[in-house]
C-alpha cells in the first residue's frame, strides 16, 4: 500500500490543497533531496516519495503526527512518522534552503524592488521589508522556560523575516528564544552584518523598512515615533506604513500556507527542531512563489501579529545615527 499510494493521480487543485506544492514543485524537491536520503536495502521500505508527501502534510495541516500518517491510508505508525520527519526534514533544510533562501541581491534585482516599493507608496530606496514574529512551541526544560516565555504569554522562537517586493523571503532565522526582543534579534543578526559592511563599502542608496521596534540605521528606515495629524512625520509615516505592510501580508501567507506554524497549532518539538521545520516552511514558500502555486482554499490575506514595544531603542554607533537622521529627514522632506 505505502509502494502503490498514487498521490499524482489527485486532482491538482487537491494536490495542491494536501501538500501546498504543485505537482511539478514536488518532482523538483524530490529530485533535489533524494541524493541527501536513506538508501533503499528492502522492497519494503517507505518510498521517498511517500517521505515527502508524508513531510508536506505534516507542514501544511500542523496536525499530530498520528493523524499524518493515516493519511491516504498509508497506516503509518506515529514511530514511522517521526522517523520519516526526521529524515526528511534534515534533507529539506540542507538542500532547500541554501538554494530557496539568499539575501544577496542582483543589481537587477534590488533595481526591480525599488520600482515597485516606489510605485506602490512612493517611497524611495527600499529593497525589501523586515519584521518579526513569534512562531509558538511547547515548553522547553525547565532551565530554559523563562528564554522562551515571550511578553505575550507563550513558548515561542522570535524569528526575523526579511523579505522583498514579491513576497519571497530573502532572509530567515528562527534560532532565537521568544524572550528576546526584536532589536536584538536584530543587532546580532548576519543581515545586519551584511548591510553594515555594504554601507562600509560606500552603498548608500538602499535600505529595508522596519516598525518603531527597530534602530534607525542607514539602511534600516522606521517610523517617527511620535507625529501629529498632517505634519510631514505623520506623512512619511504613513507612506512608510504602507510600502512595509508586504512584511505582514508575507508572515500571514508563510503561516496559513503551513499550518504548523500558526499560533493555535503549537510545535511539540525542542527549540531546534521546531527552528529546522521553519526554515523548511520558509523555503517552501519561496518555492510556491518560484512556480506560481496558489490555492483557494486556505486564507493567504491573514494579517500577522505586529506588537512593539513602547521604548526607544538605543543606538551604539552615534555617527550612524546621525547618518540615519539625516537620510530620514531628507525622505521625509522629499514628500512635501
């Protein structure tokens, strides 16, 4: 049964709906991981394919590994199942996301995002869009609980996605405890580190957007803290606001696309494994975005959890921050 399971003789908008890829999408991955899988010594053994198709299920439902492996009645014990995600999902991270996930960005590329950030609000010089959000997981040992428990109530990983004009996450990392607070996810990031050394190097027309949870920095622009209606803060808020929404709308997508990932499903893994299933679901959904993969039937349009904190956020580095006022100001004055 688990041999002859003929998952490609669904339907394709139901194929889609079970794994959230196409079927072409799944041949690519499949083609992709196979050489990073367990060879096969018995006629018996699960397929690769099945692997996969097991995997997807699991990410798109978020449902008990017991529940996956009934599916398509493949009477996969709850063992069988874990032991396939892990396999699985160690040949996904190693292979999907070097390949789905790169910050770096052509000339072309950042050409083409300043375009459409600047038609849509007509704010000038944005590459791509940042945020955080909180990806929710059981409770860890006791030593590390008070690392995870976040100011909202709950076990989670605070993840920083960055991501650009299409949607497509250009940078990812669900490594850090819920506890830790946006900025300093931030600061400690390789992003940052990359955008710092461009900046060294004399780039100085591009930046990402960021909310008020954020430090202003050259190539970090957020919203004045404080404005009163109709003044020139209150416009460069407001088109501010609006060019960086595609990072909630981007966040909505990824979690109701894999399900695992919403709050009310919870991850009953240890922190690196829950970090590993989404990086996974952060690479899929650049593959969605690579073959044009839609699905009607789940909401795409939910709007992420978008909480800050209401204090300033200080800066080390004085003369960047005088730089970044500066570069804000001169925004800010080109909108009037």
């Amino acid at each position: 049964m688990r041999q002859r399971s003929q998952i490609f003789n669904l339907p394709d908008t139901k194929f889609v709906d079970y794994f959230r890829l196409s079927k072409e999408a799944f041949k690519f991955v499949l083609e992709k991981i196979v050489p990073s899988m367990k060879v096969a010594k018995r006629t018996t053994i699960i397929s690769n394919e099945i692997k996969l198709a097991t995997t997807l299920r699991f990410l798109a439902q978020g449902s008990y590994q017991v529940g996956v492996g009934n599916d398509f009645n493949l009477a996969l014990s709850q063992p069988t199942v874990s032991a396939i995600l892990a396999e699985t999902l160690e040949a996904l991270e190693k292979v999907l996301c070097p390949l789905l996930i790169k910050f770096e960005m052509s000339e072309e590329e950042k050409t083409e995002a300043k375009r459409h950030f600047f038609q849509k609000a007509g704010f000038p010089g944005v590459i791509g869009c940042v945020d955080g959000t909180h990806i929710t997981i059981s409770a860890p040992t006791k030593l590390d609980q008070n690392l995870y428990f976040n100011r909202k109530g709950f076990f989670s990983l605070n993840t920083i996605i960055i991501c650009d004009h299409k949607m497509k996450i250009r940078y990812f990392d669900a490594r850090y405890a819920g506890s830790s607070h946006d900025s300093l996810v931030w600061n400690i990031s390789s992003a940052k580190q990359v955008l710092r050394e461009r900046y060294d190097s004399g780039v100085r027309n591009a930046w990402l957007l960021g909310d008020a949870g954020y430090p202003l920095e050259p190539y970090l622009m957020t919203p004045y803290r404080s404005s009163s209606e109709g003044s020139a803060e209150a416009i460069f808020n407001t088109k501010h606001a609006k060019t960086r929404n595609i990072i909630e709308r981007t966040i909505g997508v990824i979690k109701n696309r894999f399900r695992c990932l919403l709050e009310a499903r919870l991850l009953h893994y240890k922190p690196e494994k829950a970090t590993q299933i989404a990086h996974v679901c952060a690479a899929l959904h650049n593959l969605c975005i690579d073959f044009n993969v839609e699905s009607s039937n789940y909401d795409l349009s939910a709007e992420a959890e978008n909480v800050q904190d209401g204090f300033e956020i200080d800066v080390s580095d004085d003369l960047l921050n005088v730089e970044a006022s500066q570069i804000r100001q001169q925004i800010k004055e080109s909108f009037l």
